[in-house]
C-alpha cells in the first residue's frame, strides 16, 4: 500500500513533468504557476489512495488523479477573481500577478486540459468516471453560485450553510474518492460508500477551516486568525452564533458582520468574546467529530480489509481530528 | 435530407425544450439569456448536416450540435468580458445584464453543460469524438488568447492573424463538420475531408466579417459600418492594408490605429479611402474566394453523391459567396 506521503510525491512529480507551457505563453503560464503553488493535493491523492483500496496497479488512476486536481485548481483560479482575493498559498494569485482577463482565460484553459486528463483514463466504466466528473463540476459551479448568493447582508441558515459547502467542497473530495475506486475496479456499492464517506469529510475539513481561522493555532498553521471574521466571511461559527446569539449579543453581531466599516482588530476580539460566550468552540469541534464519525462509518462498509484501509484512514486521523483537539 | 432552415428549426427547438434554469437561478438564468438570443446556429446545424452526408439518422447527433451550440456560446459569454463588449446581438451582453462574477461562472458551468450533451453521444468512435472536441475547444481558447495579443499596439502580420482567426473560429466549425461525420459514420479520410473544408470556410467566415464591417450593406445586414475601425480592432482589410501602404499613407493608418483619441466619423471616412486608394476590397475579396474555393476542393472529396451535398453547397453558396459580391 501506497502512503499519502508517496503518492502527494508522485503527483507533485507527474506535474512537474506536464509539459503546461506552450504557445501562447500568456495562456499557459498561468498554469504552470497555479499548479507549482503546491498545496496538500488531497484530491488527486485520494483518487490513488481510493484506486489503491482495490487494485495494486495505481498507474491506471494518474490521469484522473491530475484532471481532479486542475480542475480543482481551475475552479480556485475563479473564485480568486470573483472573491477579489490577492493571495493564494501566500504568493499572488493570478489575476494580481497578470490581470483578470488572463486569469478568466487560463482558468477555461484549465478546465479543458482536466477534461482531456480524464478522457485519457482507460477504464472499462470510463463512461461511469465521466459522468461523475461531469455531474460533479456542475454542482462545484452551483455552490460557488451559493457562497456568492451569501454575501448579502441577510443572515444564512445551517441548512443552507451545509448545502453550500457539501456542493462548493464536499463533492469534489467524494467525488475523487469514486472515481479512484471506479478505475480501480469497485463495485457500484464499494464505490458509493467512499463518496458518502468523502462528503462527510469533506463537511468536516470545511467546518475545521472555519474552525482553524478562530481557534486554530498561528505557530502552527502559519495563518493569521480572525481572517474569515475581517471578510465577512459566512462561516459555520458565525451562522450557529447568529442562531444561538439573543438580544445584545445578536445585535453586536448583526451590527460587525451586517453593517460595514468595523476596525478589524475590535471587530475580531468583540466576535470571539461572542463566540466564547456562546459555547461555539464546543458546538463546532461537536460537529466536525460527527461528521468524521459519520465518515467512518461509510469507510467501514467498504468490502475491503480493514489493513488495505490503514494509510486512508491514519492519514484522515491525523489531518482532521488532532487538529481541532 | 434535411434542409438548413430544417436543422435550425430542429436546434431552436431542441434549445427551447432544454430545462436550462435550474437553482440556483442566478447560475441558470444567463445560460438560458444567451441561448436564447439567437443566431445563425451555424455550428449545430453544420453537425447535423455533415452527420446527414452520411446517414438518413439525425438524432444520433443531436447532443453533439447542442455541445457545439452551447460551448460556442460559453466562449461568447467569457470573450465579451475580456473584450468589454456590451452587445451582442443587439442585446446586453450577460456581464452588462448582471455583472462579471455571474458572467464567469455561468460561463464556467456552460462550458461544463457542453461536456454533459456531448458525452450522451450514443457512437461507437465516441472516444475520437471527444478528442476532437477536446483539442478544438483548447485551440479556441488559443485563439482568444492570440487575439488579446494583438490588442496591443504592433502591426499584425498576415500570417499571424490567419493563424489567430483558425484557432479563434475555423477549427469549431471545422469540427462541428467533423464530429457530424464520425457521427454519422463516416470514414476517417471523409471526416477529415469535412475537417479541412470547415478550416477554409471558417477562415472566409472570418474575412467575410472584416469585409462586410466596410463594405457590408447597412441595410441588408442591420450593423453600422466601421465599428472594428472605431474599436481598432486587427481585421484582414488593416492588416493588408499595413502592409502595402506608403509613406503618407502608413503614417495616417499607424496615427489612426496605433495611437488614441481619433474622432469616429472622422476616422472610419479617412481608413476607408484609405483602403479604397490601397484596392483592398478587391484584395479581400480575392482571399475570400480564394478560401471559399480551396473549402469546396475538400468538399468534393468527401465520397458521397453530389446530391446529398447539395444543402450544404448550396447554404453556403447563399450566405458567403453572395454577400461579398
């Protein structure tokens, strides 16, 4: 069995070996310098870690592997211009470092070179992989659609905060894990319980994100905290405060998030205090557990030995639920 | 056979019935705008009437003319925004209607759309189908991209703007030809026959645009005559006549095209007695000729009865050759 660690080597090796930049230049540079930003490739590692569960041979999932993670960086090439971010992994993103225009059309580039990754995939259910990948793309569209429609002022309830995120991040994570486990020969059965047990941890990862930009600790995930809190950002810490908040508090809330103009620094200790007063650290690291938990249990029907499972699951451990400790 | 105006009933009808707004609305909504704006519907019907060369059965090509219909329309919807165009076909276009954001990831899930309807192709060479569309709709991004470059203020050559406009144009008419034929089951040499005489007709396509701008009947096509002058945009007639005027003249075209400021009116009178001193619309004329001859060389090829072309030679016959004369 493949560790995460030797198969984020052999993706990192693969891209760096795409020959990305042709003429013209200007469309294809944009891609080489996205893609080398680097990042933990969860996605195309799951696709081999998922191919991995069933078949030895992992050579067979590489292609797909690199469509799910261009597309990914694709849709992230996007969001940047749309949520007029500046930074990605601390290095400009590329409508800073060129201009939108390049941005817009290096990402259609990019979503083109994913869909040629995937057709190279040589799998008997290649059609099965396809329409994965296509129903998957679609719905990646449709909850950035959402998180846009959330930056209104109105508040957001749970439910649509979590239909957001399961379609803006879940499914792309479920949907690498079935597509790895299709090529490598699973069953329709086999290969639908690693997409349950991927949109729960993709529900997870999304709330320890949110999690992390509170209560995470700088020294160790480098990030500076209160970010979401700065941009507005709709995050699970905030709907669940705005649910939980009465009278004072919710009016404090409503006025920092709601109304513009705040002073960062207040504006970030005024809604921890509210979030600390409000028992959301509890509420949230709860939530991520019984989503992690209800992962497990999708991975635990999956008809392989529990041994074959080890690297998916320790690697899961140790990223998700140490974390939010 | 079917008859253009047939296949074009057939397409509005098939784009009528389609369920395009879907939630979220504001993703859905611009795709069914720009759909239903209109047009020539030239590259599906091109689908459908290359895959009846070779077959009494249209249906089977259905999906792949949608396809084509609708990533042709992404790349508008994207091209309009980087171009800063606020019509299209006498509408606003989705950027000015909404706003950017809305028009990228439309645009973004239209492109994904493309993919869903060509993946229902029912074809047993589906896998060269979708080469086919894969490398057309990366070299459709290349040409956008070639085109950008030459927003900038050096003079264009000819064989760089020829280059440009196959990519931009030619190879997704090309290839509507194409993916009709496989399709409709022909033979490698007969869809490549069909490929090659989409190039040359989308390069007289082309040209025909440039031409009609200046020396187009207002009347008979409804668009104000100079607007690629006034917008400076490269088009075949400047880049001839770059390259033949003198002196005098080549300082008054580097003035009026190459520096800013130049009154309308003023500009569009003085470019075109330029060209007119240059003889460019016979040189333009001459080239679409030329193009639309070498189209039908290729067309001939194609080992079918010159009955079955008919419809074809003859559309084509109607909207090139005879609205150059």
């Amino acid at each position: 069995m493949y560790s995460y660690k030797d198969l984020q080597e052999l993706v990192n090796k693969q891209i760096n070996n795409e020959n990305f930049v042709k003429e013209p230049r200007q469309l294809y540079e944009p891609i080489k310098y996205i893609l080398s930003l680097g990042g933990k490739r969860i996605r195309p590692v799951f696709v081999l870690m998922a191919c991995n569960l069933f078949s030895d041979d992992i050579d067979k999932a590489i292609n797909a592997a690199l469509a799910l993670e261009i597309f990914h960086n694709f849709t992230l090439l996007h969001d940047d211009i749309m949520d007029n971010s500046s930074l990605r992994r601390n290095k400009p993103t590329v409508h800073t470092k060129w201009n939108s225009n390049v941005a817009i059309l290096s990402g259609d580039a990019m979503s083109i070179i994913a869909y040629q990754f995937i057709t190279k995939t040589n799998s008997n259910n290649f059609f099965e992989v396809l329409d994965v990948f296509n129903t998957t793309a679609l719905q990646v569209c449709e909850g950035q659609q959402y998180d846009m429609n959330f930056e209104d002022k109105k508040p957001v309830s749970e439910a649509n905060y979590l239909k957001m995120i399961e379609l803006k991040t879940a499914v792309l994570i479920a949907a690498s894990l079935k597509i790895g486990a299709l090529i490598g020969g699973a069953s329709h059965k086999d290969a639908q319980f690693l997409y349950l047990f991927g949109i729960n941890l993709g529900l997870a990862f999304q709330i320890q994100d949110d999690f992390l930009d509170v209560y995470g600790d700088t020294k160790v995930f480098g990030k500076k905290i209160g970010n979401d809190i700065i941009t507005n950002k709709k995050t699970y810490l905030l709907i669940k405060a705005v649910e939980l908040a009465k009278s004072a508090d919710y009016k404090e809330l409503y006025n920092q998030f709601f109304t513009k103009n705040c002073p960062s620094e207040k504006k970030i200790k005024s809604v921890i205090s509210i979030y600390n007063r409000l028992g959301i650290k509890k509420i949230a690291q709860n939530k991520i557990v019984e989503y992690f938990n209800l992962a497990f249990t999708y991975l635990d029907k999956v008809s392989v030995n529990s041994e074959r499972k080890q690297e998916l699951s320790s690697f899961i451990k140790t990223t998700l639920i140490n974390r939010v400790k």
